[in-house]
C-alpha cells in the first residue's frame, strides 16, 4: 500500500509533467481551499484554469525579461531633463506609451556619449517586455563582439536571433530595415558611436 507522501509526491511529477505546474507547486493548499470551499466541478476547474494562467503568465514575463538582455537600469523618474541642451521630451515619453511598435514605425535616438540613450531605450525595451512584446537588448560593442566571434559571412549575419529591429538606438544616422520613414525621435549630435540596438 502506498503511503500518503509517496500519493502525493507522486501526483505532484504526474502535474509537473503535463504542465500543471502551478498546480503541482501548491497541491496541498489547492487541495485544501478546494474542501474548505466545498468547490462544485465547474469551480473547481474555473481556479485551476485561473491559476495556471496567472503562473504561465509570470512565468512568460520572466523569461521575455531574462532573455531581453535590458539589465539594471534607472527609471526615466530618474532622468534628467534638463542635462540634454536639446530634446524632444514629448517624443520620448509617447514612444514610452508604445504607440511607435503599434504603427509599426522606427525609433531612432541620436546623440553624444552620456546623454541618456542607452536609459531611454532600457526603458523603453522594460515597457515594451510589460506590455507582451517579446524584447532583444544588445549594446553595439556586444553585437560587433558576436558577430566577429563567428568566422563565417553567412554566420557573422546571422549573430542577432531577431534580424528586424523595430528600434535602433544610435549615436549616428541610422537605418532600420524596417521602414524608411524618417525617425520619430532625435537628439541631434554630429559626434559619438553606436551605443545599442533593441529588437522588438
């Protein structure tokens, strides 16, 4: 006869493996709350539905998060307006809103080392991951590494795993294979480098 914790242990992998995991990482006290409610069928179901849609969504947003490559980074509440001798304030905080992903439109930011690129496209990546979006973060040194790592032209072109950046965040004129439509936000600068890229 098979003891209680060996049941239970046991049912516990069998959720596990079909992909019950919220169920199988709280069992007990799904099991109690199921008695102590004295759940119907149809309820019953109804929490087990709820609850794996609230884990495999946390869950989602953890790994687009993880995968993203954005980092640590400070939240535009942080930034300084007034540091930048010009910008475009309102264009930077509707790109914050998203709407440039939804028209299917480039963002390119432009302008000198240390002025705040790299926080307003983290940010920018950080709203797009919240959102749903599925976010790639690379720093041009990062991009220019991967891609020397690889010997071959055909790899070398291949190194970034999302080859149509909706957004390229540059110190220079920039280009995006995207659209040709002109950027929807600029800090103008004639001096710097590539400081990162971000794919959505």
């Amino acid at each position: 006869m098979s003891s209680p914790t060996k049941t239970t242990t046991d049912l516990t992998g069998r959720l596990h493996q079909i992909g019950l995991r919220a169920l199988a990482a709280n069992l007990d006290d799904f099991i109690a709350r199921a008695v102590k409610g004295n759940w119907s069928p149809r309820v019953l179901l109804e929490q087990l539905a709820h609850s794996e849609a609230l884990d495999r969504s946390r869950r989602s947003l953890e790994r687009r998060l993880r995968q993203s490559g954005i980092g640590k980074f400070k939240p535009m509440a942080d930034f300084d307006w007034n540091w930048p001798r010009k910008i475009e304030r309102d264009v930077i905080e509707r790109a914050l809103t998203l709407d440039f992903i939804r028209e299917a439109r480039n963002l390119v930011l432009i302008g000198p080392n240390g002025l705040g690129k790299t926080m307003i496209a983290k940010n920018i990546g950080h709203a797009a991951v919240l959102a749903g979006h599925s976010v790639l973060f690379r720093s041009a040194a990062a991009l220019i590494e991967t891609c020397n790592a690889n010997p071959t032209r055909r790899a070398a072109a291949s190194c970034a795993p999302m080859p149509t950046p909706a957004w390229f965040a540059s110190t220079r004129s920039a280009t995006s294979p995207l659209t040709t439509r002109p950027p929807t936000c600029s800090l103008k600068s004639s001096t710097g480098a590539t400081s990162a890229a971000l794919w959505f």
